[in-house]
C-alpha cells in the first residue's frame, strides 16, 4: 500500500513540474498582445518591439538568480551583438516600489516592465524564475530558458545567434601602432 501511494505521490509531483501557466504560450507560437507598465521608463506594448528579435528576462527583486544574472543582460545588449535584438526585463514583483528600488540601486539601462494582474507571467511560463525568452522578429517564441546563465559569455551569445539565425560576431581586433607605446 505505501509503495502504491508513493507512486501516487510521484506522478502527482512529476506531472506538476510539466503544468503550464493559465494561458501559456509554448514555443513556437506568437506572443499575443500585451501593454507593459514601464518601471523605469513609459509603457510600451509589447507589440512595439515586433520587428527586430528580442530577449524578454522575466525576473523579481527577491530573486538572487535573477539578480545575480543581471549584470550579464546589461552587457549583452550593449555589446556587438546586441545591435541584432532588444532585450527587456519583465518584473513579477507583487510590489512596483520594490522592482524599482532593485533598478535604480542597480543602475540599470535596459528598459523594464511590470507584471498586470499575472497577464505576462502566464503568458511568457513564468512559473519559475529567471525565465529568459528568445523571440523572433514576428514575435514568435524560439525558446525558454529557466534558471540564471552569464548572457553574455561566448556559449550563451553562440546560442542566442543561432537560435534568432543572427550574424556570427565578427571579432575586431586592435590595430598595430608603428611606435609601441609604454605606461608606467
């Protein structure tokens, strides 16, 4: 009988971590329309970015994952790669001041929007956090990443490119100068 209910358990708990959020939408599919609060910038729609591919990090100030990746998003959309896509974050926070508070005392320079009413945690699956999405031009999702990851090491921008099918980064190298120069 215990190992009956055991396996009952376990099927409950494994079919559980397939459930999607009320409304998902799954990879492969298009985004649907959606108006963002800005937090530190106006409103947008998420319309607005259809276009160029972009890369939604859904994340809360109480998370240390997200927090902890970060950094990593700022980089990646002000390096060179990040010309192809815009990058965005999407708030879950229950409180605007507290999401607020984590941008400014980060300093962030990506535009960030708020969760209404769970209309793009369930969207997007954001069942877990940091999700990180990759979406197309057309607004099509090409993946769902969970978990925290450096964006902008080589693995992460080698997969972004070809998931979004982006350019390979060309490498500029500095030039020679005839005289080598010496700081002391």
């Amino acid at each position: 009988m215990k190992k009956w209910l055991l396996l009952v358990v376990l099927g409950v708990v494994v079919l559980a971590s397939f459930a999607k959020t009320p409304g998902e939408v799954e990879v492969g599919a298009v985004l649907r329309p959606a108006l963002m609060r800005g937090l530190n910038g106006p409103d947008r729609k998420l319309s607005d970015f259809l276009g160029k591919p972009l890369i939604i990090n859904v994340w809360a100030s109480w998370c240390p994952p997200c927090i902890a990746e970060m950094g990593s998003l700022e980089r990646l959309a002000w390096s060179v790669d990040g010309q192809y896509f815009n990058v965005i974050g999407i708030s879950t926070d229950d409180y605007p001041e507290r999401a607020v508070a984590f941008l400014q005392k980060s300093q962030a320079t990506l535009n960030h929007y708020i969760d209404r009413q769970l209309e793009l945690e369930n969207m997007l699956g954001a069942d877990r956090l940091p999700l990180t999405l990759l979406i197309d031009a057309q607004g099509r999702v090409l993946s769902k990443t969970v978990g925290a990851r450096e964006w902008d090491s080589a693995a992460s921008r080698a997969l972004i490119r070809q998931t979004m099918r982006l350019p390979s980064a060309k490498v500029v190298l500095p030039r020679k100068s005839a005289t080598p120069s010496v700081s002391r």
